[in-house]
C-alpha cells in the first residue's frame, strides 16, 4: 500500500489567554489522509476544527505533534523549507468574501499566489489564470477586472477555490466551505469541489459543523469532540451505525427528509458544551452522555479498531 499524504500524530493546539488560562483546542488527534481521498472532519462549534486545519498548514506552528505530509514532518521545518512545501498544501474558509483582498481585482487574487511561487512570463501567469477561472466556471472575460464586492458569495467561493487551485496543490483544506452559502448555492460550490478533486487529483480534509454536508462529500469521516477525534470511520459505516454517542446524538439533529418517520430531536445544546479552558477529566463527553460511568471520569478512552478502518475512542461504544 502507498504511503498516506499526510500523516498527524498526537497535533495538540493550546491557546495562552491574558488571564494565564491555557485553551486546549485540540488535545493529541492522529489520523492518516490517503491520496486522493476526502476526510470530512465535524464536530459543534469550538471543538477545534479550524485550530487543527491551521496547525496543518503551520499557521500557527501546533503546540506539540508530528504533521508527516510526503515524508517530511511540517512542524519540524525552517521557514525557507516551509515556504518550499507550502504551495502544496491550500486552504479555502468559510467566509468567501472576507477572504478576498476587497482591494485587488481577480486577475491580480487568482494570479498572486503564482507571482510569489513561480517564476512564470507574464503570458503564461494569464493563461494560467484565466483557464482556472473557466474550470471553476466563470467567465474571465467578466471576472478578471472587477473586485470582489461585485459577486455573490457564491462567486466569491469559486474565485477562492481558483486562487487555492492555480499552483495545482497535493492537499486542499477546505475549512466550512459552504457554511455561509444559501442551500441552492451550497449544492453548486460542493459540486464544483467534486469535479475540481477528481480533475486534479486532489486529497481534500473537508471541514463543517454539519453532519449532512460532510456525508454527500468524504470518503471517511473523523468527529471530533472538545478537542480530540471520539470516532473515525468509512462515511458509509458511520452513518448506518455510529459508534460513539457523540456521532449518534450529532445525527439525531440531522433533519429526517422521510415524512413518515418521527422527527428527531436534537440532544446537543451548546450551552452544555464545556470549557475547553477546563475539558472534563477522563473522556470529554461524560458530562453530556447517556452511557456514561464512573470509569469514563477517570479513564481517558483511547481510540480503539472495532471494525477495519473504523475507530472509536469510548468505553462503552455502542456498537462493537
Ligand atoms: N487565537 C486564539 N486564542 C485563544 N483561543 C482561541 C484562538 N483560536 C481559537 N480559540 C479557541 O479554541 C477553541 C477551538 O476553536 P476553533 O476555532 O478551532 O473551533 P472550530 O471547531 O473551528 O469552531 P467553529 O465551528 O465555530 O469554526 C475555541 O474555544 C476557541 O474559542
Ligand atoms: S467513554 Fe463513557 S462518557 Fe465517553 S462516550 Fe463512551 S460511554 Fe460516554
Ligand atoms: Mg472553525
């Protein structure tokens, strides 16, 4: 089997706040990313999602841990070697239009990451550009000169996908890409990022709080809970049969499009969502889970195969 892409072992991300209080927005996850394959990563609002993505790509460096990415450890690089790799690895975020410098015109957003990393004529750099805006479905002959603020969210979202795409990157981080998009517009960006993968031979983490998004588009799936994964899995296998009570409440708020069945009710308020200033002890999800015992206060569980290919961190999962 070859190699994975990328490889994170034990990626712990910590905050120092004014007051001297430590936030631990990622606390040791380890996964592998095969070649070609989508890792969907979800999880609520503030379990760390956008700190590991960041950490990956070294902006900022994580706190501790090893990022293997083509046999080369990121977080033990200089910045000239950094800068060396970097255009392999590109980000796209959540918010389209504030990701865009509102000053620069199209032309210059897409083509600036080949200025700084190519050294390409001029000829080239526009061909280059405009055949990328054409693949991600815009007209350049109406997008080249105008600014960001003259398109729709949804344009803006595939202007960022050329700009991340043009240097031809081994690994797109796409953290909620379609968070801030109307659902009809939604559909679109997702499949546009289909197509773009399979045209370029992508390997892609797919980032979002919605367990819906992330099933139409990954491969396998790592939920992630207060700062650790608590289950990775084939998309397929996690959803016919969640392992870990945090994946199964996480899908008990996904609407039922079945008229017939019973609507479902979510379990999960973000009010009960610890402080990652001072996570429980033991396993993160106790003080919000139905199993729990005294054992899962005073035992971290650590991820464990039930199946091939599917893990879960539990001590009383519910399958397995
Ligand atoms: N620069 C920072 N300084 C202090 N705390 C931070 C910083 N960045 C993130 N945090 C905290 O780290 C935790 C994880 O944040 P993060 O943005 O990674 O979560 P997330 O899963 O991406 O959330 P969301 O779904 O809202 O984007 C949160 O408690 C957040 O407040
Ligand atoms: S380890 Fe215990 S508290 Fe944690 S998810 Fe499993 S049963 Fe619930
Ligand atoms: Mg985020």
């Amino acid at each position: 089997m070859n190699a994975p892409l990328l490889s994170v072992r034990d990626l712990t991300v910590e905050f120092r706040v004014p007051d001297g209080r430590t936030v631990h927005a990622v606390s040791g996850i380890s996964f592998d990313m095969e070649r070609g394959e989508t890792l969907g990563l979800v999880g609520e609002s503030g379990c760390g999602k956008s700190s590991a993505a960041r950490a990956l790509m070294q902006l900022p460096p994580p706190t501790g841990g090893e990022v293997w990415f083509q046999g080369t450890d990121l977080a033990a690089q200089s910045g000239a070697a950094l800068r060396r790799l970097r255009p392999q690895l590109q980000m796209i975020f959540q918010d389209p239009i504030a990701s865009l410098n509102p000053r620069h015109d199209v032309a210059d957003i897409v083509a600036a990451p080949l200025r700084v990393n190519r050294r390409l004529p001029r000829a080239e750099i526009g061909a280059r550009v405009e055949a990328m805006l054409e693949a991600v479905g815009l007209d350049p002959a109406l997008a080249l000169d105008r600014r960001p603020h003259e398109f729709s969210g949804g344009q803006c979202q595939r202007i960022s996908i050329a700009r991340a795409l043009i240097l031809e990157p081994s690994l797109l981080i796409c953290d909620e890409p379609v968070s801030a998009l109307d659902v009809s517009v939604q559909a679109q960006i997702l499949n546009l990022l289909r197509e773009m993968k399979a045209r370029m031979g992508l390997t892609m983490l797919f980032i979002s709080h919605d367990l819906a998004v992330v099933k139409n588009v990954s491969d396998r799936v790592a939920v992630m809970y207060l700062g650790r994964i608590c289950e990775l899995a084939p998309s397929e296998a996690l959803y016919r049969a969640p392992a870990h009570p945090y994946t199964a409440a996480l899908m008990s708020a996904i609407p039922v499009p079945d008229p017939t069945q019973p609507v479902r009710q979510v379990k999960l308020a973000a009010s009960d969502l610890p402080s990652p200033m001072d996570p429980p002890s033991g396993c993160r999800f106790r003080t919000r889970c139905p199993r729990a015992e005294a054992r899962c206060a005073a035992d971290m569980p650590q991820p464990r195969e039930i199946a091939p290919g599917h893990q879960v961190a539990c001590h009383f999962p519910l399958i397995g």
